[in-house]
C-alpha cells in the first residue's frame, strides 16, 4: 500500500480501522452510520472499495481487519519502534550477505522479525524470507544491505548500552 491516496481516502480508512479497533461492525450499513456520526458521508461503492483495499474479510460476527491492514495505517513511527522492538528481543546477529540481510534469531522468532520488517516498510528492502531462526531481507544491491545492517545493528546497540552490557 505503498501507491498515494488522496487525503479523504486515507481520512476514512482510518476510521474504518479505528471503528474495528473499536468493537464489531457487522454491514456496510453500519459502517456508513458510524462514519457519519464522525462526519464522514461516504457512498456505498466508495465504502466498498475502502473495505477492499484494507483486507477486510466478512464473517458471520462482522469485519474484520487482517492486522497488516491496521499496521500499515499505523504512523510510521510506531511500525519502526514494533520494529525495534522486534530487532531487540529476537535477533541474536544481523550481517550483511551480498545484497541480502541475514538475521539470527531463537527458533520460532524468525517469523515476527520478518512481519516487523515489512510493516515498518524501510527505504532499501526488497522483501523479507522468514525460516524459522533465519530471517533473509533482501536488498537492491550490496551497499543498500549494509546500510540495512547498520540501522539495524542500531537497535541492537541501544540495548546492550541500555543494559549496561
């Protein structure tokens, strides 16, 4: 969803996560009602394509937002710190590999490292493998990866100095 939105749309899909994040939105009918009481008037067609684009899925108990979908809507800052967060407690080494990123983690860790990665959508990645304690990120060449590493190794830093390692 890297594509530019007009400022409306993005206004909506917004509250539309915001409202999910609230409690169960169970028609499109209700959706247009609760966007209005935040004055938001929005066209059926309109609203379904917002829907679309989220990911939202219809169930029986009403919507629901696949958590990259709110992710991506989240400020960057908080994506980036999910991020660190993430490089913190996992990776155990980050080294560049030619123009991959190489990333160590406990087994089972590799997973969340890699979701992190592509929800804070870092300048330089490509796309990101996760195995199950490797997490490959790849890059557009050799010097982009080592670019990479160094702010990654960042977080990693801060939490040796934080510790008092």
């Amino acid at each position: 969803m890297n594509e530019h939105k007009d400022p409306g749309s993005l206004r909506r899909q917004e509250a539309i996560v915001d409202l999910l994040r609230s409690g169960t939105v169970r028609s499109q009918a209700e959706f247009q009602q609760l966007l209005k009481k935040r004055g938001i008037e929005v066209a059926q067609p309109t609203l379904s394509r917002d829907l679309r684009e989220l990911g939202l899925a219809k169930t029986p108990r009403g919507y629901l937002a696949p958590q990259a979908a709110v992710m991506q809507l989240a400020p960057a800052a908080l994506r980036e710190e999910k991020l660190r967060r993430a490089l913190r407690g996992f990776a155990l080494s980050i080294q560049p590999a030619g123009s991959l990123v190489v990333i160590k983690t406990p087994p089972a860790a590799a997973h969340p490292v890699a979701r992190a990665i592509d929800e804070a959508e870092l300048a330089g990645v490509m796309g990101t493998i996760a195995g199950d304690d490797t997490v490959f990120v790849a890059a557009p060449g050799e010097k982009a990866a080592r670019a990479l590493v160094r702010r990654m190794t960042a977080s990693l830093e801060k939490r040796a100095g934080g510790a008092g390692a």
